[in-house]
C-alpha cells in the first residue's frame, strides 16, 4: 500500500497526466491533502481479500445492446455554436505538437 | 385568482387540481414563481431561473386541457431541476465555470418525461460543482442557504434542489446522489429525499460524476410525493444501458402498517452522531417499535470501509468522466500555446479546487502500480459491503440509520476535506451496493434543524423502503418551516 | 557480410480494421465514408456531458465472426476505457477491450510460405475523429492549427494483434495481404486500404544473428498501402541495425512513416507518458456470447479463403507458380474463385478462367459499386467459347470487359457486332494457303523444324485478316500441313 506520503514529483506527474495546470502552491497542497485522504485508505490496506471478486458493477446483467439501426444525428450548426472555436464546420484546436 | 395556496400543496393535489380543471396550471407556476421572487435572494437556490419557459409550459398544459386532452400524473406540478442534467436549449453548468455558456442540443431522459407527464420546470438549481461536495459551497458560483436556517448550508451536492423544495419554490425537485448528495441535503433541509435502485431510472443525460455509483432520485416534502415523482421517472430506457429492463417503480397509496416488518438498525452507522441526530434516531426506533416492527441492531461489518472504497472509486471514475471537459467542443477554453499547454490551462482554471483534487487523486488511484492496491482493492471491498448487506437483508426488512451525523452546519465551518468527506459516512454504502435509500425528515434538533432518518432497503425494495419512510413520517408529524415563515419561535 | 545478414529482424503487427454496420459502435449515427463534416454526430460520439454509450450488436457478431475466422478462442469479455487527452477523442478515453478482449488466441497462415502467424487477440473498440494540420507544411509538427470532424468517431473498430511471429517486410506483407482476404470474405468489413478502413501499425526490432532476447522495438504509424508496409519495415530494420551497429541503443518510441521521403521520424517531440489508467468501462455491460451464438457465428462464415485457395490449388495439380498464387489470391479477394469452380463443369481449364478471373475481371469489378451483380452465365459463356478457340485470348478481353461492365447484351450478338465471328474453315484454309504462298523460303525452314517460325506466320494471318484470324486455329492449320508434308 502506498502508506508514503506523496511526492511533490509524484504530484506534478498526476497532474500532467490529469492536464490540470496547477501552481506551487496547489501543488503543495494538494501532495499534502492526497498523502492523508490515502493515510486513511490504511485501513482497507491490512484487509485479506484474497478470492474476493472485485465488484466492477452492482448490476449483474450482460449483453446489452440495441440494434443496428440509424438515428438522426444532430444539427451541425447548434453543436458548433457551442464549440471555443470553429472552422470549416470542423472543430478548431491549437496546435497538437508543440515546439520542440 | 384563486386563494389557495399553493405553494404549499403537494404535487399529488395539484396535479389532482389541474386535472379535474379546480385551478390552472398557470396559478400554480405563479404562485411558485412570486415565492421564487420573494425568497431567492436570500437561498439563492437556483444558477438558472426558468421563469417565462415555466409559464408557457402552463399554458400548454392548461390548453391540454381545455382541448380535453388526458393530463398527465404531475400536471402542471412545478420541478427543480438540478443543474447536472442536460436540457435542450437552457445552459447546464454543473455550477462550473468550465461548462459556462453550454447550450445542450438535447435533453436528459428524466426530464423528457417529467414533461411528458404534465410537470414545468421552473429552474435549474445549484449544487456543489460537478456533484462533489456535501454543502453546495463548492459551487463556482455562489453557495446556496438553508431555507430553515438562512445562516447554515443545505447540504449537498444537490442543496438547490433540497432548498428549492424547503423554500416552497417547487414541491418537487430531482436531484443526483452518488454518495449521499440527496438524502443528506434532504436530510439537513427537512424534505424527502430518495436515491432509487441503481438502474431503476435512467443516467441518460445526467452529467456523470461516477457512473457506477450515480443515481436520479425525486426530493418532495412528503413521503407519497416522492414515490408518485419515482413512479413517472422510472423505468428501462434504451439509451443507457445501466437501466435495467423490465424494472420500474409504480406508485401506489402507501400502507404504511409495518407491524410485523423487521426493522435494523445499522451498528456501524451508530458511531459520531450528535447527540441530538442519535436522539432522534432513537425516538425513530421507539416509534417503529410502537407500530409493531421489530426492532434490532445489525451489523455490516464491511460498512466501515465505505468511505475509503468511496473515496478511491468515486474519484477514479470521476477522474476520466471529467477529462472529457477540454476546452475543444463546448465550454470554456483557456489558449495556450499549443493544445497541451491548452488542456491544462483550460482545466487548470476551469476546475475549482475540490474538483481538482479529486480529479487527482482518482487519477493517481487508477495509475500505473497503485491500481490494484488502490482501485482493485476498493472494488473488493464492495463486494464485502455489498455481501454484508445480503447477510442483514436475510434476517430484515429493511433497515435503518441516520442519514447525517449532524444537523445543517455553518458555512466555512468544514474546511478540511477528509471532515466534510465523513458528512457522508451513512449514505455512502447503499450507493456502493446499489441499494435504494431515503432520507425522511423526523424531528427538529438542535436549534430546530431538522433531522432525518435513512431507511435502507435492498435492491428493488422501494416499496417496503416507502411504506417504512411513510410510517415514520406519519409518527413524526414534524414540518420543516422556513426561517421567513417561523419568525415568532 | 551486409548489416541484413548480420540482423535478425522482429515484426508484429497491429491490424484495425473497421466493421461494415450501419451505424457507429455506441449510437445511431451513420458509419459512412466521405460524408460533410461534423453531420454524422450525437451527444454519444461527441462525449457531450451526461450521454451515454449502448452497444452495437451487429458490430459484436462481426467481431466474433472476425474472431472465429481467424481461430480464435470467443471469450466473455469487458469493455475498458483507455484515458489519454487528444483532441479527436471526444471524452478523452477510448472505449477498448484490455484484459478480456472478445477473441484471443488464434492463427493465420500465410498462402505462399505456409507459416503460421499467431494471433494474439482480436478486441472491439471504437474508432477516432479526425483530425486535418493546417499550415504550411500540412503535417502534424509545424501545423499552426487543426481542425477536427467527428464523422468517424465511434465507428466500430476490430484491433487484431500477432504475435511478433515475422521477420521481414515481404512477409508482413503476405500477413495482411491473406488477413485482408479472410477479414472481407466474413462480410464484417471492406478491407479498403486507400479509405482506410484497413489500417496497419507495425512493431519493429532487430537483435544480433545468434542472440535470443528481442531488441528494443518500434511503433511505426500511417501505413496506407502494402506497398509502405513493406518500405516502412525494410526502413526502419536497417535504420535500428545501423544504430545498433555504431554501438547505440534504440529507444522504444512511436515513429510516423512518411512515404514520400521514405523514412520514418519520430511522433513525439518531448517525452510521452504512457499511463493510459486502463479501468472497466462502468456504462456498459459485459458480454457473454452463448455456445450457441458462438456455433451460428462459425457455421454461418461459409467456406473460407484457406479452404478455398486449397481447392484451386488443387485444380491446377498442386504446383501453382508464384504468379498463380498471386491470381488465387485475388481471384478470392473479389470472391472470383467460385466461377472458376463453375467453369470446371463446362470443360473450362482452371488456368485459363482463373487468369481471366484475376488480370481481367478482378480489375473490371473494382470499379463497378459494391451492390453490382456480376453477370456469371455470360462470363462463362465467353470463357467457353474462347477455350474452345471460337475467340483469340484477345478477342475473349475484349468481350469479358463489355459483358462485365454491362451484363444485359447478348454473348453471340456481341460478338458478331464486334465482328469476331471466327472465319470459317474454309476462308482459314484459303488465307493460310495465301501466306504460305508469300513466304515460301520461311515455310520451307518450318516444314524442316523451325517451330519458332510459326509466330510468324500467325502475325502474318493476324494482319491479313485484320486481327479476325484465331491464332491458335492458324498455327493448327500449319502444323496439320507439316505433318500431312511429313507423313
Ligand atoms: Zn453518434
């Protein structure tokens, strides 16, 4: 279990991986408030649950689908009237890769 | 005009008034709407307000009828809706500042039929943001008040919803519980509030915070309110494949006789109640004891472990359910220099500081080397909680707890996260089980906050859970007043 | 001694393919090719909040029959969901299968060699958005912008997986080339290459001659056609045996092929992080195909290409050459060999109707639509005539291409109206008296046993009657003669 507190490193990581840019501060913060929310997950860390089957959904049903039949889609124009930016009828973003 | 009043009738007589044509459904909306009017400002309920929509939606309904149409089982019955459900041409927020301006091209399921049985929305309400949160102060926008104590939170995540209907703004409002976010603000604001069987209404247009664990449930102040508002939003849609076929609720008039029924008391929920919550909770048992149940403690052992499976998968699925919110097809964007730089920025400022967290922490519980000590073993762990309850649900009925360890707090009065996280210690379980649970208001503690009583049924088991809820709040004959309307106490 | 033979080469594949449903894999929207931007789209495969994802079950059965086709064990499976940011994945996961993906464990064997290539497994996913660079170099790195169209997001992918079983371009190669066969032969997709409804991602690495342990490999991207698939493993082998071979390491990366300059470069500029927190997909159910579903999936796939290209191997004596095998190939690619199977009934020689089938139909068929019926009578009808020497192979081309293309005319009253009646035995006999009489010095040396210079007096037919003359009747003419002069 990860008993250790949690890197400034390990935080800049998980927020990089998460795209959220955060200051110094939060980053403090944050690797402060994470390392005592997982103290308190210590007391899950000791339970034996060997051949316990882990419970990935309360449902226990299988195979729902629905057939292959055509919708309507939406209206292009109401959907990029909520987009940040547009072109083209296309979505526009930033460049992808960045500067190397 | 007519001198009813109707703000504070239930849904159940003014649907029965709209359709039988003794009042209009135009009356009933503006009643609620000269109550928005009057007490919003101090709640403060509501990130968007419906108003003009409401009345054109009444004037359909009332036309409906003088067409002779057939009405539908929430005529003309205002609702609040909380502002994480989509709605076709009315901004959705989630009260984030990185969904402002969002204009959905389409409509939630649950909404689409509330409309189609006769009700108007009147508004969208404030909640904390993205539905984390226990008090609604995590709102980007502004928190929102207890209509009981205007000093004190509505709990939350759903506090607009469960201040919408104290305050006498609707009878009815629909809220999201994914740990709690509706039973506690019912809870601490003295109304009904219901968190169904996982899969018994549909996720379709609900903005997920974790999908396994989130569920649409009804707010009312009464107890037969809720169940007609569960009857209408119940049921198997084909566009969420979590809601399961051949399942729904259909309201009933409630028999609320529960002699004979076997009534437990969760032990592990006994623990860090006030003292007044925890007299409540036994007055709650004394009364069901009155009517004939029998009464007993129960363990579920694995309940204590709730909060910690909570708060490593509730995170986790929240952690990709919110990735989608990048700046590149709706909301807000913040340029950056290139698109990464662009995601982050977006995020960095779109997210407020709860969301963050937990963004992070589910995203270090799902990565790479903690996922089986952490994710993995949080879902084993549900599988004990949700074999403990099997093993009480053996020898009971139903069962019973407070729904929060406290009355309503002050605002600010929880700032450091692991306290506010444990506001949420007796509602978590039943959503890691997928059990129904409700919150029903019993009696006034300390400063006359109310106090509700959790009654926890097993999957399906919402009517047993409703006759349950019923009789406690016939024994309780207590009325959540608001602060405006108790001036004299 | 060359850097190739000093070199062990390591390939793998990764094989997307997308499935011909109607719709996408998690909503109603149309699956089509080339339609206006942004117009097949829904709150599902825009990842607009609160919307939700319901499985196709046509794109399920395709899937198992990819599976089945391919040997492979169906299992119960889980839908995940791979979390990476990019700005043409709508919610910023893909919806995969990861540790329990539907098909797992088959074999492809390749027609030439007779190798077994391994599949690892076949898994469903849902396919991207797309994205277009705009700037001056229409590349991704110096893009200044890029807009993106949600069309094909959520179009139902099949990823298939081999094991790291091939050692060169070539047979990479013949890998997709049969897995392409076997992929469109199950109906579930359209194999194009060109519209990239077939894709290919190839794992590259090389180690020492005579050492065990795999080397360092690579991803390389954008291979659109064989003929880069090749270029690109070729490429990238000998760029890593150089590094290798200076005493460098070769650092495991993403590399994008670039089939102008024919190199490969590397995809990211800074140092990715691959942390994809793969977790069940908690808005979708597991599915569990019965045994049941599973034995209709197998006997409805019909008769597959291997068994198919054993038949016409057969038929043509169990040796075919190269280039036979290669006319097998596309013979069934264009589901061809069942004429060449009914051409046996009426006498029509494999090789001849299997060549026509592959250098001439296959070709004519591309570019007809997909719901053409091929005229099958008439083809054979052709086919007869010409192997019964009532049509030169040219004259055959010419009326295959006007009966394929329009498969109402009359064989015989196309054939007169192109004049190829065949002449009658008795203009024949006259006109190969009359070239005789020409050239009497070369008939000489052909009586005495210069068989090449029958050719020319078949050119000689061949211009006198203005291309009518059969030149297989006219050279039995001549040989009658000789033998008649001989005997
Ligand atoms: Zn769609």
């Amino acid at each position: 279990m990860s008993n250790d507190d949690i890197s400034i490193e390990t935080t800049r990581h998980i927020a990089y991986l998460a795209r959220l840019a955060l200051d110094e501060g939060e980053v403090n913060q944050y690797a402060g408030q994470l390392s005592a929310i997982l103290k308190h997950a210590d007391d899950i860390a000791s339970l034996d649950l060997d051949g316990v089957a882990p419970m990935r959904h309360t449902l226990n049903v299988v195979n729902i689908m629905r057939d292959d039949e055509v919708r309507p889609s939406l209206d292009r124009e109401e959907v990029l009237a909520s987009a940040p930016d547009a072109q083209a009828s296309m979505f526009l973003v930033p460049k992808i890769v960045g500067e190397e | 005009m007519s001198d009813l009043n109707f703000i504070e009738m239930s849904a159940v007589e003014i649907a029965a008034g709209v359709r039988s044509g003794e009042f209009s459904a135009v009356e009933v909306v503006t009643a609620h709407l000269d109550q928005i009017d009057k007490h919003e400002g101090d709640v403060r309920s509501f990130v968007t307000q419906m108003g003009e929509r409401a009345l054109d939606g009444a004037k359909a309904v009332d036309e409906r009828r003088s067409r002779g149409e057939e009405l539908g089982a929430l005529a003309g019955v205002p609702v609040a809706l909380k502002d994480n459900m989509a709605y076709r041409g009315v901004e959705t927020t989630c009260s984030s500042k990185i969904l402002k301006g969002w204009i959905p091209p389409y409509t939630a399921t649950v909404i689409e039929r509330l409309e189609a049985a006769g009700a108007i929305a009147i508004g969208k309400t404030n909640l904390d943001e993205f539905a984390m949160g226990s008090s609604t102060e995590n709102s980007a926008f502004f928190s929102t008040r207890n209509p009981i104590d205007l000093n004190r939170v509505p709990g939350g995540s759903s506090g607009g919803s469960a201040a919408s209907v104290a305050a006498r703004f609707a009878p009815i409002a629909i809220g999201s519980d994914t740990g709690g976010s509706i039973r506690q603000p019912a809870s601490l604001c003295g109304v009904v509030g219901v968190k169904p069987t996982y899969g018994l209404v549909s996720r379709y247009g609900l903005i997920a915070f974790a999908s396994s664990l989130d569920q649409i449930g009804p707010f009312a102040r009464s107890v037969d309110d809720a169940s007609l508002v569960l009857d209408v939003i119940s049921g198997h849609d084909g566009r969420d494949s979590t809601s399961l076929a051949e399942r729904s609720y259909s309201h009933q008039p409630i028999d609320n006789d529960v002699k004979g029924l076997r009534v437990g008391v969760i032990t592990e929920m006994l623990d860090g109640l006030s003292s007044d919550v925890e007299n409540a909770l036994n007055l709650a048992i004394d009364a069901l004891r009155a009517l004939g149940a029998q009464v007993e403690e129960v363990s579920v052992p694995a309940a204590k472990f709730g909060l910690t499976a909570y708060y490593l998968i509730a995170p986790a699925e929240a952690s990709s359910n919110l990735a989608r919110f990048d700046g590149v097809r709706y909301g807000v964007r913040v340029e950056g220099k290139d698109m990464n730089e662009t995601y982050e920025l977006t995020r960095g400022q779109g997210f407020g500081p709860e969301v963050k967290r937990r963004i992070m922490l589910g995203t270090y519980a799902l990565s790479a080397g903690y996922y089986d000590a952490l994710y993995g073993k949080a879902q084993k762990v549900r599988t004990l909680i949700a074999n403990d309850f099997d093993n009480a649900y053996d020898r009971f009925d139903v069962l019973i707890s407070a729904t929060s360890p406290t009355v309503a707090f002050e605002f600010n009065a929880k700032s450091d996260p692991l306290s506010m996280y444990m506001s949420d210690v007796c509602t978590i379980p039943s959503n890691l089980a997928g059990h129904p649970a409700m919150s029903v208001p019993f009696a006034g503690g300390e400063g006359g906050l109310p106090i509700g009583i959790q009654v926890l049924a097993p999957s399906f088991g919402e009517g047993v859970m409703f006759k349950v809820a019923s009789a406690l709040e016939a024994a309780a004959n207590y009325k959540a007043i608001p602060e405006w309307d108790n001036k004299g106490k | 001694m060359s850097l190739e033979d000093k070199y062990l080469i390591t390939v793998g594949l990764e094989v997307h393919t997308e499935l011909r449903t109607k719709t996408k894999l998690f909503c109603g929207c149309a699956n089509e090719f080339g339609a206006e931007p942004n117009t097949n789209i829904c709150p599902v495969c825009l990842g607009l909040p609160g919307s939700l994802p319901v499985v196709n079950r046509r794109a399920v059965e395709y899937a198992m029959r990819i599976g089945t086709a391919l040997n492979c064990e169906i299992k119960h499976s889980v839908f995940h969901r791979k979390n990476y940011f990019y700005p043409d994945m709508p919610k910023d996961y893909q919806v995969t299968q990861y540790d329990e993906p539907t098909c797992v464990n088959g074999y492809v064997e390749l027609p030439i060699t007779g190798k077994i290539v391994n599949i690892v497994r076949a898994h469903i996913e849902e396919d991207t958005g797309k994205s277009t660079h705009i700037g001056t170099s229409g590349r991704i790195t110096g893009a200044d912008y890029s807009l993106v169209d949600y069309n094909r997001s959520g179009i139902p992918l099949v990823e298939i997986v081999s094991a790291p079983d091939m050692v060169s371009g070539e047979e990479a190669r013949e890998y997709v080339s049969e897995l392409r066969s076997i992929l469109v032969a199950t109906g579930a997709t359209d194999g194009k290459m060109e519209e990239g409804s077939l894709r290919v991602d190839a794992n590259v690495s090389v180690r020492p001659v005579g050492t065990e342990v795999l080397g360092t490999r690579c991803e390389i991207k954008n291979l659109n056609s064989l003929r880069s698939l090749v270029r690109a493993i070729t490429y990238e082998a000998r760029r890593q045996m150089e590094i290798v071979e200076e005493g460098g390491k070769v650092i495991q990366e993403t590399r994008h092929w670039n089939e102008d300059l024919g190199k490969t470069s590397s995809l990211r500029s800074k140092e990715e992080a691959y942390d994809y927190r793969y977790f069940p997909e908690p808005d979708l159910s597991p599915l569990d195909p019965t045994a049941e579903e599973v034995e209709a999936i197998k006997a409805g796939l019909g008769t597959l290409p291997p068994k198919r290209r054993a038949i016409l191997v057969e038929l043509l004596d169990g040796t075919p050459t190269k280039s036979e095998i290669e006319q097998i190939q596309t013979a069934i690619n264009f589901g061809l060999d069942e004429l060449v199977l009914a051409g046996i009934d009426r006498k029509i020689p494999a090789k001849l109707s299997l060549a026509r089938c592959a250098n001439e139909v296959a070709g004519l068929i591309s570019n007809l639509g997909d719901s053409y019926i091929l005229p099958n009578e008439k083809i054979l009808e052709v086919l007869a005539k010409e192997s019964a020497g009532e049509l030169t192979p040219t004259q055959s081309k010419v009326v295959l291409s006007r009966v394929v293309a329009d498969g109402d005319v009359e064989v015989t009253a196309l054939i007169s109206e192109l004049g190829f009646v065949a002449a009658s035995s008795g203009e024949m006999d006259q006109l190969v008296e009359e070239i005789i009489a020409e050239s009497p010095s070369e008939w000489e040396r052909f009586v005495s046993g210069e068989d090449q210079l029958a050719g020319f007096f078949v050119g000689k037919a061949m211009k006198k009657s203005g291309g009518k003359a059969n030149g297989k009747l006219v050279s039995k003419s001549l040989n009658d003669r000789r033998s008649q002069l001989q005997g």
